[in-house]
C-alpha cells in the first residue's frame, strides 16, 4: 500500500542481465569452437617408408603427393589384420607448409589411434604416399565459420541490449516537460483566497448647490418694489 506523497520505485530492466547473458554464452560457444578447430585441423601427415606409421587420433588417411587414380596401398593393425580402405567421394587436397597432399583412401570404418603397418607399391608414378588421422576439411572450415557468427551474434546482441537499456535509463531520469505558469494569466491562478482590489471613486454625478440670494439694490429695479 503506497502512502500519499510517495512515487512507486521503477521497475528494474532486465536488458542489462541478457546483455551479460549473451556475452557469456558467446564467449562459451567460442571457446567452443576455437577448440574445434585445434582438433580438427589438418596436421603433417607422416611419411610411411619406414611402414609404421603411429596415429595420435581416430581414423585413418592415406596421402599422396601427386593425384593417382587407384591408391596401390594395403593396411595392417598392430595385430596383423587388414584394415579396409575407401576413396574419398570426391577430390579433396590439403596444404601444409606450402606441400600439398591429395587424399587417396580412408579406412572403410573408424580405427583407433594406434601403430598401422601400410604398404604402397606404386610403378607407375612418382609419388610420395604419407598417412595421418582423420580429417575433414569441411569440419575445419565449419569450425571457423561458426566461431565467426558466435562472435558476430551473440556480441551484436549483448551490446543492442545494453544500448537500449541505457537509452531507457537516461530517459527516465528525465524530469516531464511542464512549463512554468506566469503570474495573473488568465486559467492559471493557484486556488486560495486573495484580498480584493480597492475601486476607485466614482465622480458624482450632481451640480454644487448655487449660492443663497443676497437682496440688494439692483439698478434695474426700482426702490422700493
């Protein structure tokens, strides 16, 4: 129950707190991503003459210096069984300290990190055949891409909504535009009471009285009459 006199507090804007609340998740979903792109980053692949390769990561990717049509090249586990392989749907290349590898085959299913003995027997080109991990380019790019908006979208709208606050917040710190009466305007007299204004004296309106009659001789008249 508000008393007589007393103004009821302002509401409190909740833009401030989405504000930060956007600029916390943004922060996450970029970290987030950052770190997505550290994972999925294409790394050397290693060279395989010495027939041993040792994979950090999941799955398996088999490399080429120069495009060949039918990757001439076997896999075998640290136990000895084959592990099958697959071209790649479509051309992918990757380039890594100016060196640029095509993708020639990747295991049929996703192997664990490990040793992996392959073997390439190649007599019909002069390429040079490496093995890494798994990776994907479009991860890669995808990762970045989406670092990009998280930055762009979530800090686009934490400052929106923390301009908009402030605009609201020095709005109503403003007083209501109300313009001072001036005194004796007509309509803009305070209510009370005030002492009435004296009227000036009224001119009458009658003659003075003529003087009384003095008889005396009047050379016009006759003595005595």
């Amino acid at each position: 129950m508000s008393m007589p006199g007393m103004s009821a507090a302002p509401k409190k804007s909740i833009l401030p707190t989405l504000a930060i609340v956007c600029f916390v998740v943004g922060a996450v979903l970029t970290a987030f991503f950052v770190w997505r792109i550290v994972v999925t980053a294409p790394s050397t692949p290693q060279p395989i003459e010495g027939g041993t390769v040792h994979l950090k990561k999941e799955g398996l990717t088999i490399y080429s210096s120069v495009p060949v049509l039918t990757p001439p090249c076997t896999v075998k586990d640290a136990s000895g069984n084959d592990v099958p392989t697959k071209k790649p749907g479509g051309s992918e290349t990757i380039t890594i300290n100016g060196d640029t590898w095509y993708v020639v085959a990747r295991s049929a299913s996703t192997v664990p990190a490990g040793d992996y003995s392959i073997s390439c027997t190649d007599s019909g080109t002069s390429a040079t055949y490496a093995a890494g991990p798994k990776s994907s380019i479009g991860a890669f790019v995808l990762s970045i891409f989406a670092t990009v908006l998280s930055l762009l979208i979530f800090l686009g709208l934490g400052v929106t909504f923390l301009t908009i606050g402030l605009v609201r917040k020095n709005r109503g710190r403003r007083p209501t535009g109300t313009f001072p009466t001036q005194p004796g305007a007509p309509g803009n007299y305070p209510p009370g009471n005030y002492p009435q204004q004296p009227m000036p004296p009224q001119q009458s309106n009658t003659f003075p009285a003529p003087p009384p009659y003095n008889p005396g001789q009047n050379p016009d008249r006759p003595q005595g009459q």
